[in-house]
C-alpha cells in the first residue's frame, strides 16, 4: 500500500478561538463533507454530530467523517485534522469501512504523529514528502489496530449481554434454584464484579432485585392460584424464611402474603357474583 502525496488535501490544528468567523457563536456550520477527514480532539467536553446524530466528545477519541457525510459541532472546538482525499486508491477501501468513532486511543502517540506529518507537509524540500508519506501509513496502521481492538472488544462485549438473555430466562424459569451471585458468576465464568456489571447494564437492575423482583411474581400466581401454605409458596419460590419472603413481598406489593391472597380471593368473589 502507498500514499501519494496528493491524496493529503490539507493536516493541521484547528483552534475555533483564533478564527473571527465564529466568534460569539455557539456551534460550527453544518458543513458536507468532500474529504475523509480524522479528527483528533484536544479538548474534552462538547458535542459532534455526524449526519444529525450527536456524540459527546470524550478524552483518547478520534472521529471519521467520510464524503457525503455531514457534520457539525459545538463551540469552543480545537483538534488536530488529516484530510485525505476521495479519489481512487489504496486507502479508499481502508477508510470507507473505518467507525466514526474510536475510543481509548494512546491520544499522545497520535498526538506526536499528527505533529509530524504537519511539519513536513508544509516543508519544501523531497526529503519531506517521503516523510509525509512514512507518518501518513505509520498513522493509518495506528488507526485500523485501535479499530479492530474496538471492534474485537464490541464482539465480546456484545456476546456477553446476549448471554445475560439466557440467565435472565433461567431466573424467570427457575426461581427457587441459588441465584446468588457467586453462583451465577460461576455458571457465567464471570467474576462476580463483572457478572453484576454485565447483569445490571442489561437489565438496568442488580441481580438481587431482579431476583427478588421475579420471586415474588412467582408467589403472587401461586398465591392467587393455589392453596399452598404460606410457607410452601415461600419455599417454592426460592424465599430461604417466611419472615424475608413477606419482608420482601411487602416491599414489592405493599401487602404481606396473607393480605394479597384475601385480596385476590375478594375480587374473584366478586366477579363471580357478577
């Protein structure tokens, strides 16, 4: 693969605080993009948006915009940016299949390169141009291993949260098996840690509420339904004690067991007689 000098439209830093065009506004121009531009923000905070969807802009990110993309952000903004042209070549391929955006880069690393290849392209001498050319690929390599490490991480992270689906049907299934999180971690052959990270980013609820939550769903079908024991429905839905079973039903329903099981029976009655 190579770069020819011309496929560079432009590299540099952007600073919006030293342009008089955007004094005193508050975000840049919507502007259609002609070039595959790689920006790499200095400044943490603010917005981009790309094709109207916005992104926070964090610390060790770089953002892709690709021709006919459009693009815009908030102000005050301050970035270095390489611009490669949109014609036929080595790179096109390589670019047009690139994220918009990628995290946890090494930010001073790229920092150095982009340096670099900004002062040799505006140098004169050939020397430079063979320079410009060694950093740009050093600069490409750099972006597609931190694009594959984001893209292997995403696989893994989004095999690990389908899996979550699986547990989750097994607690709604089996409510009186050991579903305490050590013994769910080692069914996953996840740390507990990561286990309740994953569990409740899925969810949006620890597993203890997800579990004591699905336990007394549980007790209230078998409570309305059936003649069990207090004691038995506790036990069948996985309550170790009938104390924490109407600790926990109350705080779920408002009512103890008794009390929701008279309730019940009360509206059958009722629409029976009707």
């Amino acid at each position: 693969m190579s770069i020819i000098l011309s496929e560079i439209a432009d590299v540099g830093i952007f600073i919006s605080n030293m342009w008089k065009t955007f004094k005193n506004m508050k975000m840049t121009p919507d502007k259609l993009v002609s070039y595959y531009e790689i920006d790499l923000p200095l400044m943490k905070g603010g917005v981009k948006y790309i094709n109207g969807v916005p992104t926070q802009i964090e610390e060790n990110m770089l953002i892709l915009t690709k021709p006919g993309d459009r693009k815009h952000a908030t102000l005050p903004h301050r970035c270095h940016f390489i611009h490669f042209a949109n014609e036929d070549s080595d790179i096109k391929p390589i670019l047009d299949r690139l994220p918009n955006y990628i995290y946890n880069i090494d930010t001073e690393s790229y920092i150095n390169v982009y340096s670099e290849i900004s002062y040799y392209f505006h140098g004169n001498a050939e020397k430079d141009a063979l320079l410009v050319e060694m950093l740009a690929l050093k600069l490409l390599h750099m972006i597609l291993e931190d694009a594959e490490r984001q893209e292997k991480t995403h696989a893994v992270r989004n095999k690990k949260y389908m899996d979550m689906q699986k547990y989750v049907e097994f607690i709604k299934n089996n409510p009186a098996e050991d579903l305490s999180l050590e013994a769910m971690a080692l069914a996953a052959n996840f740390s507990p840690i990561y286990f309740h990270t994953c569990f409740k980013n899925y969810t949006g609820k620890t597993l203890h509420e997800f579990v004591e939550e699905e336990r007394v769903k549980k007790a209230c079908i078998l409570l309305s339904s059936t003649d069990l024991s207090v004691e038995r429905v506790a036990e069948a839905c996985g309550f170790n004690s009938r104390s924490y079973f109407s600790v926990a039903f109350k705080r779920k329903t408002d009512l103890t067991p008794g009390a929701y099981r008279k309730q019940q029976k009360t509206i059958k009655n009722t629409v029976v007689s009707k």
